[in-house]
C-alpha cells in the first residue's frame, strides 16, 4: 500500500533525529525513536538540554520511512519523544502518518497540553503515552522552571487516567524536587491509572552546574517509597542498582 503521508516530506519540521532500534523508550518493546526539538520546561535535571529550543527539522524522514518499512517484520512501533512533542504542532500529522501505515505508536509527554493530549487520545493515534509527573503541585513552578502548568498537568492526568489506552505517569526522583515522603502525595492523584514507574536520578555531565553532583537517594529508600505508592496504584522503580 502507498501511504500518502509516508510518501511526503517530513510530517513535522521540529524532527530532529532519530534513533534505529531500542529497547530502553517502551517497556517491553522493541522500538524506533524519533526525537522532536522544543520544550517550553527548564527541569534541572533535563537529560537533553540541547533539545529545548526548537529547531528546524535536520532528521532524514526518507531514510526513517525507509527503516520501518524494511525492518516492520520485527519492529514493534514508534516512540515519539523529545524535548515536548506536544509543543509541536505538526505531531498530529506525524503520528497520523504512523497510524496510515499500520505503526503503533508511544508518546512521551510532560503534560502541559491537556488540549492536544485530548485530541490524540481521541483520533485514536497513540497506543501508549508516558505521562511525566515532576513533583507535587506546589513544587511544580520549581521542578519545571514554568508558572501554573500544575493545574494542566492535573488536566492530562485526569484524562489519560479516563482513557482506554495503555499508559505510565513517571516521576524522575530528583532529590531537589521530590522528597521521597512527597512520592505517595503524587501517587494518591494518579488512581485509577495502570502504572507509576518511580525512575532514578541520575547524575551526568549533561547537567548543569550545581545539579549534577545532586546525588541520588538510596535505591533502598526509592524502592521503600515505591512499595507506598502501590497502595494508589501499580509501582516500579527503574534505573535502581
Ligand atoms: S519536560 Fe523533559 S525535555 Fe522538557 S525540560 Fe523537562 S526533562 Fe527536559
């Protein structure tokens, strides 16, 4: 079948990359990632800081459709992740061209845009979102570096908590933001959700200044934070020794 979409330029003109073959971007899976540029947040502990400002697209679309095309027999789908793709205004068209072709597809999202989150879940073009949860409401100015996104992310969680597809609200344990005492606060506004995956700090040279000698909690005290959470909803820590 020739897709009309998968047969155009680039759906999105913020694409900048993309990765061939993981397993690390969706539990279980094995997956291509592509990786939109701009995010309006400053998390301290942002892994991709070259990422928060948009740019134009430099990725090679031809070559990504030429990679799922060939490799469909054993790729499970697509991660979509950035920077924010919801800031992008494009990604319904990209994830629209995933969809024509038969290629499920995982959002990774910070929440800030209840709106186009609602429409994704309606169209029906994701199969999976990560849902980034920074920390209580009253920190999330701090935790973000953003003024009132607190109340829409509280918007995206209460929407994908209401949806019918598969889903995991995550929270970067930066020992800055998140006090482990605080973790069960967060849990108990994400009932009814089918995940809460707590996932360890980790320091990297990619930080910045006074934040990558942040150091971790102990992965004994996360996974005891962990098995509190679990009694809102299903808990896991990744990234623990
Ligand atoms: S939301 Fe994600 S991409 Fe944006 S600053 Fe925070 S960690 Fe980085």
């Amino acid at each position: 079948m020739t897709s009309k979409l998968f047969g155009r330029n680039a759906p999105t003109r913020l694409l900048v990359g993309w990765i061939p073959a993981t397993m690390l971007d969706w539990p279980g899976k094995v997956a291509t990632t592509l990786v939109v540029s701009g995010c309006e947040f400053r998390c301290p502990f942002c892994q991709n800081p070259r990422l928060l400002w948009e740019e134009s697209g430099t990725a090679d679309w031809d070559g990504f459709v030429e990679h799922v095309r060939a490799k469909r027999s054993w790729l499970d789908g697509v991660v979509v992740t950035g920077g924010e793709p919801t800031d992008d205004p494009d990604l319904p068209s990209l994830l629209a061209a995933l969809a024509e072709e038969g290629v499920p597809a995982k959002l990774d999202t910070n929440g800030s845009r209840p709106d186009v989150l609602a429409f994704l879940l309606a169209e029906q073009l994701v199969d999976y979102v990560c849902l980034d949860v920074k920390a209580t409401a009253s920190r999330y100015r701090d935790a973000t570096g953003r003024e009132g996104v607190a109340d829409a992310v509280a918007e995206s969680i209460r929407l994908l908590v209401r949806s019918h597809v598969e889903h995991e609200f995550r929270t970067t344990v930066f020992p800055r933001s998140v006090a482990l005492e605080e973790l069960p606060a967060i849990a108990s506004g994400l009932v009814g959700g089918r995940l809460y995956a707590l996932q360890q700090f980790r320091p990297s040279a990619a930080l910045g200044p006074g934040t990558a000698g942040v150091r971790p909690y102990c992965s004994a005290d996360l996974r005891s934070a962990a098995r509190r959470c679990a009694s809102y909803l299903p808990t896991i820590v990744r990234g623990a020794a």
